[in-house]
C-alpha cells in the first residue's frame, strides 16, 4: 500500500453498488474500506481514520442520515468530507442532508466518473498533496507533482520520508501531529516503526529545513507532539 494512497470509506448495504464503487475507486487509486450498514461504519471511522466517506441514506438499523449526524458531532470526526448517496430526489431530502452536515448529496442512479470528480473535490479540500497541488508556508513551497521543496527561493534536498513528512504538515500548518499519527500518515498503518523513527526523520527535515539558514518552523509541542508554525 502506498501511504500517499488517501482512504476511502464506502458504506452501502446493497452489496453489487457497493463493489461497484470500490472496484472504480481501487482502480482510480484509492485505499477503500468498506462497511454494510451504520453501526459498523461508526467503529470503522474510530478505528481507520478514512479521509473520506460516501454514505448510503437508506439502511437498516441506523440510517445514513444518523450516522452523518453523529460524525460531524464528533470534534475528532467533524472534519472528515461525507458525500451523501440517496435515491431520494426531492429539494427537501436534499437539503435535510447538507443540513445534517453532508459535504456533498448524489442522487442514485449517479454517474461513477462524476462521483469520482466530486471525491477529488473534497479530497482537494482535506488532502491537497494526494491531488497534485501546490502548497506554500511562509518561505516554503512544496510541489507534490514534481517533488520538489524550496525554501526563500532555494532548493532543499529531502529525503522520500522527510518530503512526506513535510507534505503531512504544509497541509494542515498549526495542527499538532502526535508520532503515532505522524506514523500512520507517513509510514503507513500496516508497518510497524518505533516511534522514536519519527523523532530521528523530524532532526534530519529541522536540518534540510535550515540548510540555507532561517528560523526552524517546527515546533516540538511537549507530551503532545510537532506541528509546522
């Protein structure tokens, strides 16, 4: 699995859209989960983390619409995009889920490539580097196409580790990475790594970070973790 591969979690209780989806979405390169009704979906969310989720409305049990709710309640889920999956048609309906706090509403029977188009919409929005962008903080500039990083201007040279851990931080700057996140975003979640590793690859991107001088961006945030700025 490539780290790099952002996570899609697919939940659909009817089985042939649901494998429809993960074999266009695996095959667009994608890393897919998959879940067949809410309950399972709320302990897959605890458990994996996924950068995205496309939501069925109508389950058994517990509705999508239910679980889009306690999602985006949820200050450590809030922020993952959901895309809402409805064969639902009316304004009313889909208003009802935007108001819940869906990202997106598709109405069933969709377009799979424009549903891929509205994945990367989002994944835009929450995951930048995994769609080729640009990033930029203060002095730096991090191109995720060409995997080039310079700094006031001049070039930095970055180890493959170093580049994805500075990608990980220019794509949310503020935010306090512990290591056991740092490890699961850069490394991936099936290696096993001590996380002393991460305090090894932070010291070797601090010093490429300074190879032409400039104040150390890094911040080492005691008991918690780093965090770029």
């Amino acid at each position: 699995m490539s780290v790099d591969q952002p996570t899609v979690l697919v939940v659909e209780d009817e089985m042939a859209q649901r494998e429809v989806l993960c074999y266009n979405l695996e095959a667009d390169g994608f890393r897919v989960i998959k879940a067949e009704d809410g309950e399972e979906a709320l302990l897959i969310v605890s458990e994996e983390n996924p950068d995205i989720v496309l939501l069925d409305w109508m389950m058994p049990n517990l509705s999508g619409i239910e679980v889009c709710r306690r999602l985006k309640s949820r200050p450590e889920t809030a922020a993952i995009p959901i895309i809402m999956l409805s064969a639902r048609t009316e304004e009313v309906d889909k208003v009802r889920g935007l108001e819940t706090g869906a990202d997106d509403y598709v109405i069933k029977p969709y377009s799979v490539i424009e549903l891929m188009a509205r994945v990367r919409t989002q994944l835009r929005r929450v995951r930048p580097s995994t769609v080729g962008v640009r990033l930029s903080f203060e002095d730096i500039v991090l191109d995720t196409e060409t995997h080039r990083v310079s700094r006031a201007k001049q070039k930095l040279k970055l180890g493959p580790t170093e580049f994805r851990l500075l990608t990980t931080f220019m794509e949310k700057p503020g935010r306090v990475w512990s290591r056991e996140q740092l490890l699961d975003r850069v490394w991936g979640r099936d290696i096993y790594v001590d996380t002393r590793t991460v305090d090894v690859h932070i010291g070797r991107l601090r010093k490429a970070l300074g190879q032409f001088g400039g104040d150390d961006p890094l911040r080492t945030v005691r008991g918690a973790g780093y965090s770029l700025g």
